[in-house]
C-alpha cells in the first residue's frame, strides 16, 4: 500500500515522528511490514497484513484494553478471595502484640515516674 505522506500526517493529526513511531510498533507487532517512511520522501509505502484488519473489525486495541482490564479485575477478586491467610493472621496478631506492648511500656515508665517522686 501507498499514501501521501503529508495526507496521511494531515489526517491522522498527528506531528510525523509520532507516526513513525507508531508505524514501527505495528511493525514490531507483525500488523504491517516492508514499512518505507521517510520525512522527505512524499509517500509512505507499507504491507497491511490481515490481523490488523481482525483487530479493526473486533474494536481495535479499546477492545484489548477491555479484555486486560476484565482479567486484572479477575485477579484482583482472586487475590480478595485468598486474602486472610496464616500470613495476614500473623500480622494482626503481630500488630497487636506490639500495640500490647506499647501500651505496657508507658504503663511501666508512669509507674518509674511515679516512684521518682
């Protein structure tokens, strides 16, 4: 495929080192390839493979965002569900025991302050 490279940037509203970028992603990705961008040459020439029309055609990369958000909430409720283990248990007990201890030390030293007198 061949296009107007100033067209192209005129669309895409985007500055040209953008599109570039962008362009070698797909590339990267195997959703185009034989990528020929140059900011001097007037046109761009690339191969659109199918899978960029597959993700088109399924909502594009919003449909992929989509499907990771799901699965990162799944793990998250996962995560929820096995949450109050030994571990958890150990670090309240923890807690409190500090908390305890806090508490009898001041006791301890108002009693020593006391006896000072």
């Amino acid at each position: 495929m061949r296009m107007d490279s100033k067209k192209f940037i005129e669309k895409s509203g985007l500055d040209a080192q953008t599109i570039e970028s962008i362009l070698k992603n797909f590339e990267r990705n195997g959703l185009i390839s034989d990528l020929n961008y140059r900011y001097s040459c007037p046109s761009i020439s690339l191969i659109i493979h199918q899978e960029t029309f597959d993700i088109l055609n399924r909502g594009g990369f919003t449909l992929q965002e989509a499907m990771l958000q799901k699965e990162i909430e799944n793990l998250l409720l996962e995560i929820e569900q096995i949450r109050p283990t030994v571990g958890d248990k150990i670090e309240k007990i923890s807690n409190i025991a500090n908390n305890i201890a806090s508490i009898v030390g001041s006791f301890l030293n108002g009693l020593n302050s006391i006896k000072q007198f």
